[in-house]
C-alpha cells in the first residue's frame, strides 16, 4: 500500500458522515416529541427567572444608591415641591412626589423610587424586590425565599420593614447594608435556580 492511498483511505474514513440517532415513529415518537417541547418550555421558565431575579438585584442596587444619597425616617420620600420646599410624603401621599425632584427616600421608598417612581408601587417587581428585602431582614442568609405570600401577610412585611426603618438607633448605612444583603439574596435564589435546572436535565 503506498503512502498515497494510506492518506486518501483516511480522508476518506474521516469524511464518512456520522450516523444520526433515527428519529422514533408512533407513540414513542409522540412521547419524543412531548419531552422535548416539555423541555424546551421548562429552559423558557428558568431563562425567564433567572432574568427576573437578575432584574430584581439591579433595582436594590439602584435602591441603595437612593439611601446613599438621602434616607429619612417617618416618611417614604422627601421632595421639593413647586416653591423650592422640602416636603415629606407618606404612602398615602407617595403619588405628591411623581415627577418631582427626590431629596430622600426610606428603605421602603427606596426601592419604589428605583422602580420608577411611585406609580410602580404595585408591580410585581416592587412587590418581589421587597419580598427579598424582608428575607434579608428576617430570614438567615442561605435559606429559599418563600415567594407570592398572602396579601395581608405582604403587607405586615411593609410594616415590618417600615418599623425597622424607623427605629430610633437606625442609621442609613444599616439600611443600605440591609440592600445589599438582599442582592446577595438575588443572586442566591439564582445559583439555586441554576442548580435545580442542572439536577432535573440530568435525572
């Protein structure tokens, strides 16, 4: 055999095309294609929070740049109104402050303002962000959040949050540091969702 046919039977047998899995007929080819778009439709769902959760670190990030730059007690936003004065609004009158210049916020106001403003404050987005706020507060770091609680035990959390904010030693760089606490949060709620996804693609 000469070295000439030697490297054309190799090229040869290099370029032989790889035999391809045959695709199913029948019901196993129905259940093929059940578990597929099931398993396409479950990567869509973990895409989908994972980007959720990495939206959601962001906005306490930006929260915290609000504390950073003004905290008050007592209050969830200080603004200046249209003469130049500085004025404090509650919730109730959180609306008093769209569209006008931000002088301070609470922890709670905060992560309202990051939102966008007051007219956020019922998204789902504030509402997680503030979910994971309280887990911060609350919970040992490490442990699952427990999402979409009840309404009414949502809005003890607020309070919760609000009386923490308030208390007469509270400082704003325990505030912020309570922020950033919940990004951390974020971002484990993430490795968690990633080792989960890893754990069912390969049971």
């Amino acid at each position: 055999m000469t070295l000439e046919f030697r490297v054309q039977h190799d090229v040869a047998t290099d370029a032989s095309p790889v035999p391809s899995t045959p695709t199913r007929t029948g019901f196993r080819g129905l259940l093929d294609r059940f578990s597929a778009r099931r398993s396409a439709a479950r990567d869509r769902r973990v895409a989908a929070r994972l980007q959720e959760l990495d939206d959601l670190a962001r906005l306490l990030s930006g929260a915290r740049g609000v504390i950073e730059r003004g905290w008050i007690q007592h209050a969830w936003f200080a603004y200046v109104d249209e003469h130049g004065r500085m004025r404090k609004a509650s919730s109730a009158a959180a609306m008093d402050v769209q569209g006008r210049p931000l002088v301070a916020a609470c922890l709670v106001g905060s992560v309202v303002s990051a939102a966008g403003g007051p007219h956020a404050v019922h998204s789902q987005q504030v509402q997680r962000a503030l979910d994971l706020v309280w887990h911060a507060l609350a919970v040992d770091e490490g442990h699952p959040v427990l999402w979409c609680p009840a309404p009414d035990v949502r809005m003890a959390r607020v309070r919760d949050l609000t009386s923490w904010n308030d208390a007469p030693a509270r400082n704003a760089g325990e505030v912020a540091g309570l922020l950033l606490t919940a990004e951390r949060v974020a971002v484990q709620e993430s490795e968690r969702v990633r080792e989960r996804s890893v754990a069912r693609s390969t049971a």
